[in-house]
C-alpha cells in the first residue's frame, strides 16, 4: 500500500512530537514549518512560513499550544507559533549573531531557550518574548539544549565536546563543563528524574552521565555514525537514539542492555523521541521518512539469537527486491524496511547483491497474510517532491 506524499521541499533537519502524541512537527531546508497528523498521515496545517533560512530546529510546548522554530543562513532567528492555527505569536526574536542551530521549551513554560552558532546560548521568557539573563557563554558552536522535567536546570551541549550546566532562572553555572567526549556533543537529553543527562555525538557513542558524580553510568555501543539524537522515556525505563548509520536503538536505561535495533530508514535519522504512552518510537531521517515503531514489536538485526531458527537458501541471489532461486524463480519480495534481516551465511553483514548464499532469520519478522494488519510500523513520508 502506497504512502502518503506529503512534502517538504527539501532536507528534513529536525522533528519534534506533541505531549498528547496527536501530531508531529518538522522543519526543513526549504524554510519552512510542517504540522502533521498522527492519525491521518495529513498536514494539520498550511506550511509555516517566514523563516529566511534553514530551519534548523523545531520543539512544541508542553501544553501543546506553541512550536518554536530556529533558523540559520541570514537569518538566526528563533519565531513561535500557534500550534492550532499556525499564526505567528510575536515578531522574530533576534540576537544571536550566526546559525541557531537548536532551541527548547522549559516544561513549566515560563521560558525557552536557543543555541547558536556564535557560541551562547539564550533564554527567553515565554509570556514578554524577552532575555531572561545575558547569553551564556560556551567554548564552541551550540548544537544542542535540554531544559531538566522540573525546569530548573538548562544544558548544552557543544561542538568542543562538552556539557554545560546552569541554573535556568539565574543563568548561574552549576559546577564546571562537563567533557563528555573526545568531539562533538550533538544531542542531549534529561533522565525523567533530572539526575542523568543521556548524551551522543561523533564518537558515535550514547553517554549516560550522572550529574552529581559527573562520571558516566553507562556507556552504550553499537552505532556506527555519528549519534544526531537521544530520547528518554517517560518512566526512565529506556532510551533512544538516531544514528548517521540509518538506525535507531531501543536500550535499557538501567543496565544499557540493547533492546531493538530498527532499521528501514534509507538517509541518516536526525530526530528520534518516545511517544508519551512510551509504546512507540518516533524517528525522522534527512530525506523526510518519519516513521512510528511499535517497540513491543520492533525489529532487530539478524542474526540475535543463536536458537533463532532459519532457512538456507544456498543458490539463491539477491537481485534487488526479490530472492531469486537457481531457475530465475523469485522466491520471496523483501521490502525496504526488512532487508537489513537478510544476512550473508558466512557473516553478520546486511546482504548485499549476487552473493550466493542467504539466511532467513525469523527472529525480527512480521508474519502473516494481510499486509495492512501485520505491519506494524506506520511510515509518513514528509520527502522533497519531484515537480
């Protein structure tokens, strides 16, 4: 069954998810804010427009009424919106003098703050659109902010690899940086009891930093790119992340132990988050993909278990989409999302054209005769459109 078009018309660069879970939000290099649907798969709204330049983040407010967006590219700007009608609340807000490369809302409302290229990071307050305190010093370009749950601590993240912290109501620092890694931290996020902050960057590895000890917990390893995002559940029973390596993983956040592995997405996953019902993991890539995982029923790269039972196909190839027999018979249709499961017989690597021989692994498969009602996954397709 084909997916609905619904196009921005360029790189997809951020992705944010309602508190009730009813809609998505999306910014693109085509400058613009898309509202969509959960349900229908459908643009709520008229595209958002203003921004001058890449939008290069979008959050949603924890009432769900208000989308900040930040833009780069001459116009370093943060704007808001009204999230039912689409209509900008204020003027532009300025002051950052380069790209504004991220921006959050705290979860009591009462302020927002944004993180740019120039190297500060700024808090605004919700109800007068004005700075709370002076811009926040870091030591490279800001790729990314996180509020804690009860919304007094405000973090970044930055381009020299540390994690800042700060009183958000004072701006005052709370102990010195933290070096997370040995290069970029570009995501974060906070633990639901704001003790631990989960981090990722271009070591490739997720972080899990106590903030009291300022040592890490856990040490999670598996990506093999770049980590764009991290997500923690509402419980603070799991974690996410998106990786330039196409994939998202489902992890446990009291021992770090693998959960899912899922794969499908064709460009880098930029964006990822929990649902608030924590069933569904929600991830965006660059070209557009927005996909909705049921986790209870998430795939996971073959093979995993070595009672996992298979079917070897030893003169079969792979010719595209199909497993072709020795005869030319094409034997089984693999979609898109599910060829990450074909394995070379020999090794563990995804399968890849004319190899001889192929594994079947039934652990990470959807069976059964309705397409519609066994697919568990739902996908929106938000990609640039072809004129």
């Amino acid at each position: 069954m084909g997916q609905p078009r619904l196009a921005h018309d360029g790189v997809v660069t951020s992705m944010a998810v309602s508190p009730c879970g009813g809609f998505v939000v999306s910014g693109s290099a085509d400058r613009s804010v898309r509202v969509w649907d959960m349900q229908t798969h459908g643009p709520r709204l008229a595209p958002l427009l203003g921004h001058r330049g890449i939008v290069r983040s979008v959050t949603i407010s924890s009432d769900g009424r208000m989308i900040a967006s930040a833009s780069a590219s001459i116009d370093y700007t943060v704007r808001l919106w009204n999230a039912r009608t689409g209509e900008a609340v204020s003027n532009p807000l300025v002051g950052h003098m380069n790209d504004v490369r991220t921006v959050v809302f705290s979860p009591d409302m009462r302020c927002f703050a944004s993180g740019s290229d120039d190297c500060t990071v700024r808090i605004w307050k919700t109800a007068t659109r004005q700075s709370q305190v002076a811009p926040l010093c870091c030591t490279g370009w800001v790729l990314t902010v996180a509020f804690s749950p009860d919304s007094r601590l405000l973090a970044a993240g930055d381009s020299s690899g540390r994690i800042y912290l700060w009183h958000a109501n004072s701006g005052q620092s709370v102990y010195e940086p933290l070096q997370a890694n040995d290069d970029m931290v570009r995501t974060i996020a906070f633990s639901h009891n704001g003790a631990h902050i989960v981090a990722g960057g271009d070591d490739e590895k997720v972080y899990v930093w106590d903030i009291r000890t300022r040592q890490p917990l856990l040490i999670l390893e598996g990506h093999i790119g770049w980590v764009y995002s991290v997500g923690a559940s509402p419980s603070g029973k799991f974690i996410c992340s998106g990786s330039v390596d196409k994939s998202v993983r489902v992890w446990s956040a009291a021992t770090g132990a693998p959960i899912a592995t899922l794969y499908g997405h064709m460009s880098p996953v930029i964006s990822v988050a929990f649902t608030p019902d924590e069933q569904s993991v929600v991830s965006c890539s660059h070209n557009g993909i927005l996909r909705v995982w049921d986790v209870n029923f998430a795939g996971s790269p073959f093979p995993t278990d070595p009672n996992d039972p298979v079917t070897a196909l030893g003169t079969a190839t792979f010719n595209d989409e199909w497993l072709v027999g020795p005869s030319g018979e094409l034997l089984l249709w693999v979609p898109a999302d599910y060829r990450d499961h074909l394995s070379v017989l020999s090794g563990t690597m995804p399968i890849v054209r004319d190899h001889t021989a192929v594994v079947i692994g039934t652990r990470g498969w959807i069976h059964g005769t309705d397409w519609v009602s066994c697919r568990r996954m739902h996908t929106l397709d938000v990609t640039p459109q072809t004129m």
